[in-house]
C-alpha cells in the first residue's frame, strides 16, 4: 500500500436513493456532514425525502434527538439526479448502485470523469469485491468498500474492506470515517465477498429461499422457526424484505449464472415472479413477504 496526504471530509455524497442510502445519508448528515444525495430517478429522489422526515420522526421521539439536531441534519441533506453536481465538493463518496457488476462499472466510469481528484470513492456493495471495480475508478489507490448493515443506527458496524492498490491512508482515513458518523469500524484485511457480515447472513437467507421454493414452508414459518430458536427480532424473510427485492434478485441472478448455480437461479426466478413483477419490492415499497409499515412478523402474537 502506498502513501498519500491526509484526507479532510466535510462534504459527502450519497449515491443512490434507496433505503439504505438514504439511512447512511441521514445517519451522515447527523453527525454534522454536508451530504448530496444522487440518484438518477426522480421518484427514488423524492422516496428519500420522504424517508428521511420519517428518520428525523423516528429520532425525535425515540432515540432522545431535539428539534434543532433533526432540523440541522435536515438542512445539511441536498438531493439531486445530476451526478456532477452531487460530487462537484465531495471528500468522499459513498455508492450504493444495484448490485450488478455491469451497472457498478458504467456508475464508476462516469463518476470519474466528474469528480474531484481529491474525492476518496467507496462501494457499499454487499457481496462484490472492490478489486472488480477499480480499474473503472481513475483512482484505484482512493478507492475501498464501507459496507453498511440495514438499520444502520442500531446495526451500527461500518465494515471497511481495502484492495491490492488501496493507500494505507485511504483505509485508515476510511476506518476513521465510519466511526465519526457512529459507526463501530470493521476493519478487513483480505478481499472476502460479504465481508464479515454477509459471509454469515447470505448462506442463512439462501437456506430460507431454498425452502419456500421447494415448498418446504411458508416464510412465516420459516420467520417464525428462526425468530423462536435464537432470539432473534426478524427472521430471513423480515431481512430480505429490509434489504430488498432488487438486491435480492441481482445476487442470486448474478451468481447463479457467474457459478451455474440451478438453486440460486431458481431462487432469483422465484422473486421475479412473485415479487418484483407484482411491485412488491419490499419495505421501500411497502410490501414483500410482509406489508408494512405494521409487519405481522412484529405483532404480538406472530410467535404464538
């Protein structure tokens, strides 16, 4: 790893508005950054508006936040569907794009053309490697994955995973990044598709899919088994729903046909059909395996 200046980061661009964009946007822009927050559809744009008032309600009764700290927070949040303008200041850019090598590439590929040589590029990619992306960013030393979990406030680790040509001073900066916005570092020293976390979540949410398409059992049940015996606040099917059905569908799709994988082609079918076909995209959409915002899996008597 080589050596570079050290890094200051004031400005930070979120790209891509979906939940869990818009939950590190906010979770950001609380900790006292000036966020952008880019996405190239307007509807995904005003879908993170309209999630982040929602953050701020939830902060304001509660997690103990005051008026003026939601409201400053608020005021630090820009939104816009023009990438140059979201990383024309940027000190770092945190991009969470749909999980598919193809639409990752073209994403970095533009992105380098408009931003800053100062800005650091970080992937929050849930299974890929920051070394398939590299060569597209024009900065492959300022270039490194902060993963984030669902939830972030609560699920609060920053996973932070370098590549053969990331600067020390990047990674580092990167770690000390994830903690000023109240993250707890998790600092990964070897590439690992899913880093820590999804090297634990992913084989549990295949086993679940494999057996509703098999017709084992229902996801309730499926929820409910899992929910039982560990203790748990939501089953695999609660957190597919969280992290969505697109992201579910291109994992499965990807790797099924990357690997020749009937099961994880069968699965990726599966949610087409029943899920993404129909507009059940998940929370962001208000329905998946569950309807929310009141999920039976929440409901008291769910595990009775």
């Amino acid at each position: 790893m080589t050596k570079e200046k050290n890094m200051i980061i004031k400005n930070v661009t979120i790209a891509g508005a979906g939940v869990l964009g818009s939950q590190v946007a906010w979770q950001t822009a609380l900790h006292g950054f000036n966020v952008f927050v880019f996405d190239i559809c307007k509807d995904s744009i005003e879908k993170s508006k309209e999630l982040h008032k929602q953050f701020a309600e939830l902060f304001l009764t509660t997690r103990g936040a005051s008026q003026l700290t939601v409201e400053a927070a608020l005021n630090r949040i820009n939104y816009t569907t023009d990438l140059a303008e979201a990383v024309n200041d940027a000190d770092i850019i945190s991009e969470s794009v749909p999980e598919s090598i193809e639409v990752k590439a073209d994403f970095y590929r533009m992105l380098s053309q408009v931003a800053p040589k100062k800005t650091i590029f970080t992937t929050n990619s849930s299974s890929l490697l920051p070394s398939q992306f590299a060569q597209y960013t024009g900065r492959p030393k300022k270039f490194v994955a902060l993963h984030f979990a669902n939830g972030i406030w609560d699920a609060n680790v920053g996973e932070v995973m370098g590549h053969a040509d990331t600067s020390t001073e990047t990674f580092d900066r990167v770690v000390k990044f994830a903690e000023e916005i109240g993250m707890v570092p998790i600092p990964i020293h070897k590439e690992q598709n899913g880093y820590v976390l999804n090297s634990l979540l992913i084989p549990l949410l295949s086993a679940a899919g494999d057996l509703l398409v098999g017709g084992v059992a229902t996801p309730e049940t499926i929820d409910k088994t899992w929910m039982i015996s560990t203790g748990v606040k939501m089953g695999p099917f609660a957190t597919m729903d969280i992290i969505g059905m697109q992201t579910m569908y291109n994992l499965d799709s990807m790797w099924g046909k990357l690997l020749n994988d009937p099961q994880r082609l069968a699965r990726a079918e599966y949610i087409d059909e029943h899920f993404i076909k129909q507009g059940k995209m998940g929370v962001q959409s208000g329905e998946g395996f569950y309807k929310y915002p009141n999920p039976a899996y929440a409901q008291e008597h769910f595990l009775s």
